[in-house]
C-alpha cells in the first residue's frame, strides 16, 4: 500500500480532490491529513471523508521531533503540501528527500516565495501584465517554492481577468494535474 500525508491549512478543497482521486485506487491511500490551523474547514472535510487528521500548534510545529514522529509511523511514499502556508522546516526535508510535493498557484520562478499565495499570487501576475499563469508542481526545499519543478499547466490571462476569475481557472488546474502528477510520482 502506498500511502500519503497531506499537510493543508484553509478549507481542504484540494485535499478533499487528492483523497476523491485516490479512493478509486486499491493500491494508495491518503493515511492522514495534519493542519496548523485548528479551526481549518479542511479537519470538516477529512471527518467527511473518513481520513484521520491531527491538528497542531505552533509549539508542536517547532518541535520538529513531533511531526516527524507521525510522518515516520506512517511511512508514507509522499508527503503532499495542499494549501499548506507555513515554511516546512528543513529537519523534515533533510529526512524526506524528493518525497515531499507542494502545487504553487502561478508559474515558478515567477511569483514564489513568501507570502506569494492565494489572491496575492493572482493580484501580482495580473499587474506585471503576464500574459499567462498556470500551476508548478514542485519538490519541497529548505527556500520557498524553490524546489525542483517537476510539472507546470498554464492558462492564458484574459485582458478582463480578475485576481478572482483567475484564481478559479487555476483551481481547475489543481484539481486536474495535481492528483495525476501525484500517481505518476507514486508509481515511478
């Protein structure tokens, strides 16, 4: 069995596709979700879904002996960052080499590093007049969104494009690609 962990701290929306995705493989199973945020809409989502889900502090977040205690007794193949906001600490990426995955909302190197999510990802392509965006699937490394791209799907920016509208072609993205990239890792 292959398993995955999936690090997320807002609503779950691309968890919840992750976990939807891979129900319909015998063969791969989401083992856990962990969140930073106690009160995250994606701790309902995993309830719903059946998933186990632990919910840290920042305390516990810095205490890096914790998480890495959980990631190991589950020895999961990936460990996916989806919708995950705080910088994952280097003691985990020297443990887990090339085994953790975050999805970035633009086209790396452009517009990565921190605070560059969400809306402000969207609002800062639109104003340097990009003539596209997409999404860049990536390994994990000690700088932000500086880790190996492994894939990139783009979209083209529409002269009328709001940070808004943007955002939701690139949600379509996610929820096509990442999942499929997810699969291509786990059986390489």
């Amino acid at each position: 069995m292959r398993k995955i962990i999936i690090f997320a701290s807002g609503s779950g929306s691309n968890a919840e596709n992750i976990v939807r995705y891979f129900n319909r493989d015998a063969h791969v199973k989401v083992a856990l979700i962990l969140t930073d945020n106690p009160r995250a809409g994606v701790i309902a989502r995993a309830n719903y879904l059946g998933i186990s889900c632990i919910s840290f502090n920042q305390a516990l977040y810095r205490k890096t002996e914790y998480l890495q205690k959980i990631i190991q007794n589950i020895n999961p193949e990936l460990i996916v960052l989806a919708g995950f906001l705080k910088k994952i600490p280097d003691t985990l990426i020297q443990l887990f080499p090339n085994k953790i995955v975050n999805i970035h909302p633009a086209l790396l190197p452009k517009f990565g590093g921190k605070g560059m999510y969400g809306m402000h990802v969207h609002q800062a392509v639109i104003d340097a007049s990009e003539k596209e965006s997409g999404i860049t699937i990536h390994y994990v490394n000690e700088q932000y969104d500086a880790g190996q791209i492994i894939f990139q799907a783009k979209t083209t920016i529409q002269p009328n494009d709001t940070p808004q509208n943007l955002a939701e072609r690139i949600h379509e993205l996610e929820y096509k690609h990442y999942p499929e990239i997810l699969e291509q890792l786990l059986y390489k």
